[in-house]
C-alpha cells in the first residue's frame, strides 16, 4: 500500500536510531509506512539493482522483464 507519493525527502539516520550513518536527500519518495519506510530513487545503488539471487526474496526487482515474464502464466 501507498500512503503518499512525497517527492523529494531528506533521511537521516538519527531520526531512526542508527548513529549519523546516512543523511541524504533522495528523490522521487513514496511513503510506504507511517513510522517511515519509503521506496526512493538510489542511483548510487544502481551497480546493485538486479543482483539478487531469484530464491532470495524473488520480486520483480531482482531481474529483467523478460526473465519475469518467463516465469508468468500470462506468458
């Protein structure tokens, strides 16, 4: 569920407890949870996007369409 497309956020780390290990400001944010989880963009993760191994948490994330589509019984 979405509770609201937000835009432009900043995070910081603080506010969640975890230190001073991030304070950034991300972009194209949409709120997922009132206690605050976001999807974001994160294009200096993009080396990473679409490197998880299919048994380990498989989502339309982890590989390309084609690859999905294969699995579909849409196909």
């Amino acid at each position: 569920m979405v509770l609201a497309k937000e835009g432009t956020v900043r995070m910081n780390s603080e506010t969640v407890g975890l230190g001073d290990a991030y304070d950034e400001t991300v972009h194209d944010s949409i709120r997922l949870t009132w206690s605050g989880m976001y999807a974001h963009a994160a294009p200096w993760n993009a080396a990473f996007f679409g490197t998880v191994a299919p048994n380990d948490g498989f989502g339309d994330w982890n590989v390309g369409w084609d690859q999905w589509r294969q699995k579909s019984a849409l196909r």
